[in-house]
C-alpha cells in the first residue's frame, strides 16, 4: 500500500476492461477507506457488477492498477448479483459447506449462522431453499457473504426486493461492523437514498466514475437536496465530454494479481466441496438410486436381448421322399445303410433340435407362396430319391452322376430380408446337414477316417471355439457404460454449478481448480466402484460371460476407462455455456464413439482411414485389452493389454490439461 496512505483498503487506478468491443470500464478510479462504506451508484449496464468482479478477482483489467489491503480470497466476503445458492440445501447444510471452505470449526459456524439468521429475519437452519421467498433467498446468499466475518465485504445489490425494514436493519449492521470492527464494505444500489448514509458514495455512467466524495458534501458542491439531482446534473456535464472519452485509446498491460492465489491443494477445502456434494446425494436421493441401478438396468437388458441365436424360426418344408403321406415324415425315422432309411427325418429332427418350426407342406408352390407372405423364413425341398442319392454319394467309392448329385441336394430357398436371421438359419441348416452324413459316415463307412472334414479346427490359442456374439459384446458394453456413466454425471453436476454461479462462487472464496477436481474425483470415483461392481455381478455372474482369471486388472482397466470418461464430462462442462449444448455434445460423441471402437464390429472390418481413427479414439483400445483379458487370457505384459493404459493415460491427461486451460481462458461462467 505504497501509493495509498495506510487508511486505504481499495485503491483503482485507471481501470479499464472491454467485452468484444464493449469498453465496459473506462478508466475508473476510486478510493475506499479503511473501516467505512462505499456506495457505488449508477444506472443498469453501467460497470459497477464489472468493476466488482474485478475486486474479487473474478474478472481481470485490461489496463490499470488495483491495491487492496487484503491479499487473501479468505479475507473477502462476497456477495453475487446473482442468488447461486444450492435450491434443494438447507441453510444449515449452506453455512456447513461455506463455514468449512473457509476453515471454520462448527460451534463457530452454528454461532455465526445463529447471529446472522437473527439479524437477518430469517427461518429456522432446517430450512429449505426452494421453500423460501425471493427476498428470503437474498437474505441467506448475504449471510453466506457475513458467515466468516471479513475484513473486506464486497456485496453486489444486497437490498434489492426487501423490505424497509430489513433494509435499514442491514444498514445498521453494515454501519456497526464497519465502526466497531473496522470492517471496509463495497456496496453496490440503484437506491440512492439507501446509500446517502454511506461514507463515500461514487456515481457510475458508462463505465466512469464521474464523482467520489461523501454524500453530504457532493449535495452542498452541487448545491442540491437530493443524491438523485446531483447524478442528474453529472450526467448532463458528461454528455458534453463523452466524445472525447470514447475516443480514448486502451493500451492493454500485463495485469499482476492483487490477491494471493488460495494455495493448489488445501484437504479442508477438499472436504468442504465433498461434504457439499454428499449433501446433494441426499438431497436427491432418487436421482442417486437411478444413477446407481442404470449399469444393473442396462447391462441386464443387453444381456438378454442381445446375442442369443433367434428362436422359434419358421421353416417349410416339402418332402417329396415321403409323398404317399402328404410328405409328413415316420414318427421313429430310422439311420441304416441301405435305401430305406429316411434320411431327410433324420436331417428334419436334428433341425428341430435347433429350436427351428418346421412347416410341412404338400407342394413346392403352396411353401413359396407362403414364404412370399412372410409366414415362414425359409424353404427346403427333397428330392423323393434323397436317401438313395445321399447314401450312394456318401458310401460309393466312385465319383458320383449329376443325377446323383442333383437327388442328394437339399434345395433351400431363404428371407434374406433379414441379415442376422439368414445366417443364424445358414448356419443350423448346414450344420444338421453335417451332423447328419458324419452319423451315416459313422455307422457305414469302413474307414473311420473318411468322417473326419478336410479342415480340422484345433483347440483355440485364445478365447473360445463357440463364442456367442453376446460374449464378444459384453467387453465393449461393460467399456462402453464405464466411460459414459461418469461422463453423464460430471457433465450434470458440474453444468447444473456452473451454470448457477455457484462454482464461480465457490472459487472466489478461494476453492481452487485442483480442489475442485480432487473432490469431484473421489466422490466420483466412490460412485464409480459401485457402478462397477453392479456391472460387474450382473455380467459376469448372473449371465455366463467369460471373465479373466486376471480380475483385478480388468477392474483397474475399468477405473481408469471412468476415469477417462470423467475427464472428457469435466471437458465438455468447461466447453459448455448451457444444459442443452453439453447434451447435445456428450449424446453426438456416444454414437461415433459406438460405431469406431469396435464395439459391434471389429475395427479390421473398416475403411482403412476409419481404422486410423478408431485407432485414436479412447475406448476402442480399452475394448480390445478387455477382450483379450476376458477371452484371451492374455497377461498385462502383452501390448494388447497395456496399450490400453497407455492411450487412457495420453487421453485423460490431454483433457485434463485442455479443461485446465479453457476454464483459466473463459473461467467458469454460465449462461
Ligand atoms: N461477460 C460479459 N461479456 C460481455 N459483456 C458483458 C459481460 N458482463 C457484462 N457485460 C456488459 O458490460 C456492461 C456492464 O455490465 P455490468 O453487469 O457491470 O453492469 P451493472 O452496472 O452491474 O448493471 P446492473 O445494475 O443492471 O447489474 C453491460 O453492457 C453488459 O452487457
């Protein structure tokens, strides 16, 4: 405090800040004393929430210069234009959280809050925001600004919408601390006879101070009665001036703070903004529940509706083999070697093993017209010398006639409308067929070895030979849900503070970025780990997924993938001025995510460029580390495994580090 004399709390030289092209500050300067009241009084729009904002560090000048006797965030006490209160806290739980940011013990801060909640005319501590008057809601943010009983008190509009009464019990406190504690307080009011009784009034236009002085003695200057004819005589001098004003230059210069940053990391602060979401867990209990059960919802619906082959499938079938009994097939078909086994019932029975309904039908032309009208999926025709074909084919050691090859065909006609449908009825109608000639091969063949097929697959190195395509998604859906519940959670509960003012609230009162972060980490990562376990239980124990022996890698690969999810949410709600563009942003980034990562198709399947692409994107190497895990029970050294960490580790800290500087770039204002 060189340049101002010892009884000087605020001291702005020259202050000028400019929106866009908005010279919002021109110049300013004023001079608060130690232990008095200074009025700021202008017109709406005409700086003095800026000029505010810029005392408590919230804003920074283009070009000017600020001294403050107080250099701590703790030794300010402020209060926003705007309410930022929590609606769904009580005041107790309002003064709790506030009262340990600013390391109070609790007597003291039941003590204060009592005091306060007094003075103030204000319900019991029990009370609930959202039930309580505008002017009720006023009232507890200015308590919230006394709670810690400042050396400096910055309040921005405290008496607008109360009552005379209370204005002029505020008044009178406001004059009591400022006499008997020496307390400064910077007040802003469109009242001027409110602050008439100030000690020094300063009257803003256009983002100048066009006079400072006490009340009484800019009236006898101007020789007026009233605070409202001096602005007015002001006003109609400054018009003449403001020409000359607007045509000033702004230089911009580098800014140093006027206020001592809060310190990175302090754990009461920590707890304080912990403490402050549990109470909102409480608060909103059923939200919670939701938040909780959606991994079990979700991954229990997936379970059982994706994967399992279709069944119950409607399959025609004309039999021209047994054509005296309207192609209906023996009840006990029987296998022998020579012609009058029945091969086609044999084949039709291991069909019904594959939980397929066969059709029969008399005529070729009455299955296809059904198949035209969409009453059966397929149709498969035998010749009436099937068996004779069959077996000559599959016993003669001499190479086969047409006449024999075109009798032992069977002939299927197929919907192939629908893809998975068509493959799941490809896949059984061949597979019967194989099972079929390798028990005829069984019982009639001489040799042994002419069952065996041309290709013989061997036990797989890794994974399973009959993987269900459930099982091939249960990684990338267990992947999936890990990066967006926490994504979804971080984007809600930092957007609904943030667009509130009450992160830029909590920040003034000296919250840092990291605390912030640190907090929000933990509780997330609580809620995290429960997430994971519901999923978890119902994937791998309710339904039959393979899981790795390596469990708890799988779950540290799960953690991290939330984490990364997180961090993207923290990105999204620093990027994000309202509800609406974040959802827009985190639903627009869940679909190209599911599409890319390989979560319904390998990434091999792709457009070479897209495969690049996929490459980059967060989960996609998550998803393939968890298949390896679950399936291949691959270890950690593998770089399948570990790549997974590697891409989660580059992605969480390259959103770390954007969020960090797009918050200290636009701050964290909302709307
Ligand atoms: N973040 C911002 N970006 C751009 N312009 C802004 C921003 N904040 C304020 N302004 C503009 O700066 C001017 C001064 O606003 P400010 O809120 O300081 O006025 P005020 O005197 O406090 O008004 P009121 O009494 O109505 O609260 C207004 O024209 C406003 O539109």
């Amino acid at each position: 405090m060189d340049e101002a004399g010892e009884d000087t709390s605020v001291l702005v030289k020259n202050a000028c800040k400019k929106y866009s092209n908005n010279l919002v500050l021109h110049g300013v300067n004023i001079h608060v004393k130690e232990g008095t009241i200074y009025s700021l009084l202008g017109p709406s729009g005409c700086g003095k929430t800026t000029l505010l904002s810029v005392l408590v560090g919230r804003v920074k000048l283009d070009m000017g210069t600020i001294h403050m006797s107080v250099r701590d965030k703790e030794e300010i006490g402020y209060m926003p234009q705007a309410l930022t209160l929590y609606q769904e806290f009580s005041i107790k739980e309002h003064m709790t959280f506030y009262g340990n940011l600013y390391s109070m013990d609790s007597a003291l801060i039941k003590e204060r809050t009592n005091l306060l909640l007094k003075l103030l005319d204000l319900p019991s501590r029990e009370c609930v925001i959202s039930k309580m008057s505008g002017g009720q809601q006023r009232r507890i943010s200015l308590c919230i600004a006394l709670l810690h009983n400042p050396r400096l008190l910055i309040l921005d509009e405290p008496t607008v919408g109360l009552d005379i009464i209370l204005c002029h019990n505020i008044w009178q406190y406001l004059f009591k601390i400022s006499e008997d504690e020496k307390k400064t307080i910077i007040i802003t009011t469109h009242y001027f006879e409110e602050a008439r009784h100030s000690h020094t009034i300063g009257l803003m236009r256009y983002g100048r101070i066009l006079a400072e002085d006490e009340p009484n003695h800019l009236m006898e200057v101007q020789n007026c009665e009233t605070l409202e004819q001096v602005f007015l005589i002001l006003c109609t001098e400054d018009e003449l001036r403001e020409k000359e004003i607007h045509d000033k230059e702004l230089i911009k210069t580098k800014q140093t703070p006027h206020l001592n940053e809060s310190g990175i990391l302090n754990f009461t602060r920590i707890y304080a903004f912990m403490l402050k979401n549990l109470f909102w867990m409480k608060r909103n209990i059923p939200m919670m529940l939701f938040t909780l059960v959606l991994p079990i919802v979700q991954c229990t619906l997936i379970s059982v509706t994706v994967g399992e082959d279709p069944a119950g499938l409607k399959v025609g079938v004309v039999n021209d083999e047994f054509l005296e009994e309207n192609g209906i097939c023996p009840s006990e078909p029987h296998i022998s070697c020579t012609s009058n086994a029945t091969m086609s019932c044999q084949y039709l029975r291991k069909l019904l093993g594959k939980s397929l309904q066969i059709v029969d039908y008399s005529n070729l032309d009455f299955a296809q017209q059904d198949l035209q009208k969409n009453n059966v999926w397929g149709v498969l025709y035998f010749n009436n010398n099937f068996t004779e074909c069959l077996l000559k084919r599959l016993l003669l050691k001499v190479i086969p006639s047409d006449d024999v090859i075109y009798g032992s065909e069977i002939k299927v006609w197929l919907d192939s409308s629908n893809q998975v449908i068509r493959e799941v009825l490809q896949k059984h109608i061949t597979g019967a067929l194989v099972e079929v000639t390798s028990d005829v091969l069984k019982k009639c063949s001489s040799s042994i070895r002419s069952t065996h097929t041309l290709i013989s697959y061997q036990k797989p190195v890794y994974g399973v030979m009959d993987q269900s395509f459930r099982q091939f998604m249960t990684p990338a859906n267990a992947v999936l849900f890990e990066f967006f519940l926490p994504l979804m959670f971080t984007v809600g509960a930092m957007l609904t503070e943030k667009t509130s003012g009450l992160l830029e609230r909590c920040v003034i009162a000296g919250l840092s970025l990291m605390e912030i972060g640190v907090g929000h980490i933990i509780l997330q990562m609580l809620i995290l780990i429960i997430q994971t376990a519901f999923l978890m239980i119902v994937l791998f124990c309710i339904f039959d997924n393979p899981l790795s022996e390596n469990l708890t890698f799988c779950l540290i690969l799960l953690l991290c993938v939330g984490i990364c999810g997180m961090f993207y949410g923290l990105f999204i709600a620093a990027i994000c001025r309202s509800f609406t563009t974040a959802s827009f942003l985190a639903i627009g980034s869940y679909f190209p995510l599911f599409m890319l990562s390989g979560v319904l198709w390998p990434v091999e399947g792709m457009h070479y460029i897209l495969r690049y692409a996929s490459r980059m994107l967060p989960i996609t190497s998550s998803i393939e580390s968890f298949r390896a895990l679950s399936f291949g029970s691959r270890q950690p050294a593998h770089p399948i495994v570990y790549g997974a960490f590697i891409s989660l580790s580059l992605w969480s800290t390259s959103l770390c580090v954007s969020t960090y500087l797009v918050v200290k770039h636009y701050g964290l204002k909302g709307q």
